[in-house]
C-alpha cells in the first residue's frame, strides 16, 4: 500500500530522523480493563499482563483466539525472539504466514507493520466465539509514529518505545538502552550491563552514543520511556488525515487491490480516515501513455537513475528541475542548507544507515552532471 498522513500541527522534530520503534497496539477496550484493574498497559507491561486485560475486557475468550501479529523470519529472532516466546508460552496465536484475516485473505510477516493496524479489534466466528487481533513487536520510526496516530481513528490503544537504527539486540534491551545517557563516566559500563555484563568494544559504544546524540539532535522525545503520538506533536490537540491507497488485496480491510478493468484502464481503491469518519472509495483511470512509459512517471528520477536508468541518455524536461528538488527534500533532507534561492547539498551529513554510500556516489555523480550540462534550470543547485 501506498501511505500518506496529513496533520494539522507540527512534529516536534527539529529534523528527519529515521529508526526503530518498538509498538504495541491493542483494542481500546483491553486499555480500558487494565485500567479498571490498576494496570499500566503500555509496551513494557508483561505480556502476562497484556493476555489478562484481555480477558477482563472479553470475558470467555480463548487464549489460542488472541491472535498476536508480529513481524516474523529467522533474521528477527536475536531481535524479537524472546518476545515470541513470552506469548507462546500464554498459549496465545502468534499469526503466521498464511493464517487467514476474517476478510478471508492470507496475512503476510515478513514486512507490513502499518496495513495490520487496521484489523487490530475483536470478532465473532461462524460458532459466534470471539476473537482478539493485535500487534506486538516493533516498527520503522515513521510507519510507527503514523499507525500510534490512528488510535482514535481505530479506537486502539498504541505504545512505542525508541530503539537504536541498528537494531541489533533484543527489544527489551533496545528500549532501555536509548534512555541512557551517553555524556555520562560510566555509560560503557552500563551499556555492557545492559547487554549481558560484558565489556563493550569502544567503536561499539561510539556507535550506539552517537545513535543517541543523534536522537536527542533530532528532538525526539527521549525523556520518556513509553511514546504516544501526542508525544511527536507538542500541542496535543492535532487532528489527523491518513490517506490509504492499496497496491494489492489487503487482508487486514478486505480492500481490493489495483485491478486492471481494460487494456490501459485501471480501478483503484483507497481509504481515507479522520478520527470521526473513515471513506473507502475508488477511482478508475486511464492510461494516456503506454504502460511502461507510464511506470516511469510514478517513480521518482532519483530512483530511476539509482536503479540504472541511464540520466545522460533520458530527455531532459525543464520538470526536472522541480521534481529533483522535491526528491532531495524528501529523500536527503538532513543534507540539505538552504541559503536563500540556493541549496547546497552536503553529503557528508548524510547517515549511511538512511543511504549506502555506493548510493551517495550515484546520486552526486548525477547532480553534478545536471548542474554542468543544464546550469540555467539548476541554478539552484550546489554540491559541496
């Protein structure tokens, strides 16, 4: 699916960043009963915990009807295999690969940590038993901050956690560890505590201090342990429009696909949705080129040029200009200076987490030729 959120107030963030986050979302209901309880459900309650206020807010439920979506494969079991474990061990179903939504379409977890928020509530089967969906694990800082968005939306409880953008210890681990305070003696010392009483090698302290002051550069609120969405915007009185268009059948709504109708004519379906209403509609549109000059025009040229389009054979249109600059806005903000009508890009500030630097390369190769053979239209334009 495609995504896009519109918010009428700004993020906190003083500029982009991009890492993990770890989320739990769950029926408001089961928030509710926690409460009622005197019970903080957020994303470091117990699991046990989580499983009982479930329970408590859907009196006769079946622990193998709580249906746990998170992401799944042999390369997130250092990352979340631990957490598996804590809710395999409470008897509950952790959704697999296959497993069927009651839209009647097979489920994936190998990516997707937005589209399953969607489903995340309760429902009766065929033998009117009911049945719990919610989401556990972690997400991309930006799909996270956009589905915690969607609570009121959903009526859904969301909870995040802020983890490091390599990500290489357990989520428990993670959470704790970018609360620490890497200026502080003994941050090496806690730091190996944290991660199994070891001593930690110091490009490996540097590594995960510097992923902290980054946090802390961006604004991110890393004074608090648990994260809402009101957390990202500091007014707390924001509204939210999220715009859905879905690529493929989604399981999690039911919602179809892009369906070709005719030869160059196609239907799509896309949602929008506030906190007091949400539209599913279509639209059917007509190619007026054909389709493989027609791809072209969705991707960015960036991409293009990245994936081996070749920009010193490609017709050049005055529209570069523009769409180039909106690209590295969106693309490579943090390497951006704005000086008046100019900006300078500067990539040495770009993290090579967020672009490889092969791909740097690539892309300053293809500025600097822009900036050459066409310096009317990219007057704008300086690489430094």
């Amino acid at each position: 699916m495609a995504v896009f959120h519109l918010f009428d107030s700004p993020l906190r963030l003083s500029r982009p960043y991009e890492s993990y986050m770890g989320c739990l979302t769950v029926p408001a209901r089961v928030a509710e009963a926690a409460e009622n309880a005197s019970v903080l459900l957020d994303y470091r309650t117990p699991r046990r915990q989580v499983a009982e206020a479930i329970e408590a807010a859907y009196p006769g439920i079946r622990r193998e009807h709580i249906h746990v979506w998170t992401l799944r494969g042999k390369s997130r079991v250092r990352r979340l295999g631990r957490l598996w474990e804590e809710w395999e061990k409470l008897g509950v179903h952790l959704v697999e690969d296959g497993w069927k939504a009651p839209s009647g379409l097979e489920v994936f977890t190998d990516s997707g940590t937005y589209a399953p928020t969607f489903l995340v509530g309760s429902w009766q089967d065929e033998a009117d038993a009911t049945h719990v969906f919610l989401c556990d694990g972690y997400a991309a800082t930006a799909e996270a901050v956009q589905a915690a968005s969607l609570s009121d939306v959903l009526d859904v409880h969301a909870t995040m956690a802020m983890f490091s953008p390599s990500f290489a210890l357990p989520c428990g681990v993670e959470a704790r560890l970018m609360q620490l305070d890497p200026s502080a003696p003994d941050f090496a010392q806690r730091l190996g505590t944290l991660i199994g009483g070891r001593e930690v090698d110091a490009g490996r302290v540097r590594t995960y201090a510097a992923a902290i002051r980054e946090a802390a550069a961006s604004n991110m609120p890393l004074g608090k342990q648990v994260l809402q969405a009101d957390d990202f915007l500091p007014e707390k009185d924001w509204r939210v429009l999220a715009s859905v268009g879905y690529m493929c059948d989604d399981p999690y709504t039911g919602a179809p696909g892009v369906t070709q109708v005719a030869d160059g004519i196609y239907r799509v379906t896309t949602r929008l949705a506030t906190r007091k209403a949400s539209s599913q509609i279509t639209f059917t549109l007509r190619f007026m080129e054909p389709f493989e000059t027609t791809r072209q025009v969705f991707s960015p040229l960036l991409v293009q040029f990245l994936s081996g389009v070749d920009h010193t054979t490609r017709p050049v249109k005055i529209s570069d200009s523009g769409r180039i600059l909106n690209e590295l806005q969106t693309m490579l903000s943090q390497a951006l200076e704005h000086d008046g009508e100019r900006i300078r890009v500067h990539f040495e500030r770009i993290n090579e987490l967020v672009m490889p630097r092969e791909k740097q390369a690539a892309v300053r190769k293809v500025l600097e030729w822009y900036k050459a053979n066409h310096p009317v239209w990219f007057e704008w334009l300086e690489v430094v």
